[in-house]
C-alpha cells in the first residue's frame, strides 16, 4: 500500500483562478439524480433513442421495440413522472415525445459518448 499515490494537498497553493465555485441547490441535485437513474435503463434509453427521433404512439413502440405493451407502458409510466417524456391524446390514440431539447441533448450525447472506443 506504500505504493498508492496520495491525494492530500499539503499545504500547497490552490490555482483556482480566483474563481469561486458553487454547489447546486440539493432538491435539484435529487431531481437531477433520478433523471440519470431513470435514463440508466437499457430499455428505457432504448425507447428514448427512438423518441429523440420522433414523436410515436405506444403500439409504434411496443412494435418498433419487439416488446410488450405492459412494459412499455410502465418505462413511459416512470419516464413521464421524471418528465423526461410528455405525452399528447388524439383521437385513441397516445403520442410520446421527449420533453424538452435538454432531455434531447442528454439521450443524444450518452449515445454519442457511448459510442466511442474505449479509453486506452
């Protein structure tokens, strides 16, 4: 264990620029943190990647994700509780769609940077 680099600062000048840092609120840390949970789901990010490329109905999904109504219907269930997904009625039919650009830019850069080669 004599061999493990320390971590400790001692006693040596800090080169934060000056620059004062800031720990977000911790109610939109909770929040924040069960946005990530809810997008930490294969399925889940599965159903979202096709969202991010259009607003679908349930049955578009259920068939485009070879899967079960009742499954889909709970991943949607807890990803509009999160507000990650919003969803509109028209006519018997329910269309799905992601919620904001935000939640856009996140599924959209996981997957890009999920898609990269592994470090070293």
């Amino acid at each position: 264990m004599d061999n493990e680099p320390t971590h400790e600062c001692l006693g040596e000048e800090h080169t934060g620029n000056g620059v004062p840092v800031q720990l977000p609120d911790p109610l939109v840390c909770s929040r924040t943190a069960a946005i990530f949970r809810a997008l930490g789901d294969v399925s889940r990010l599965s159903l979202l990647s096709l969202l991010a490329q259009r607003e679908m109905c349930v049955s578009e999904l259920t068939e485009s994700l070879s899967d079960n109504l009742p499954a889909i219907s709970q991943r949607l269930k807890l990803l509009r509780s999160e507000r990650i997904v919003r969803s509109r009625r028209q006519g018997k039919h329910v269309y799905y769609s992601l919620a904001d650009n935000h939640i856009a830019q996140l599924i959209s850069n996981g997957l890009e940077h999920g898609s990269e080669e592994p470090y070293g």
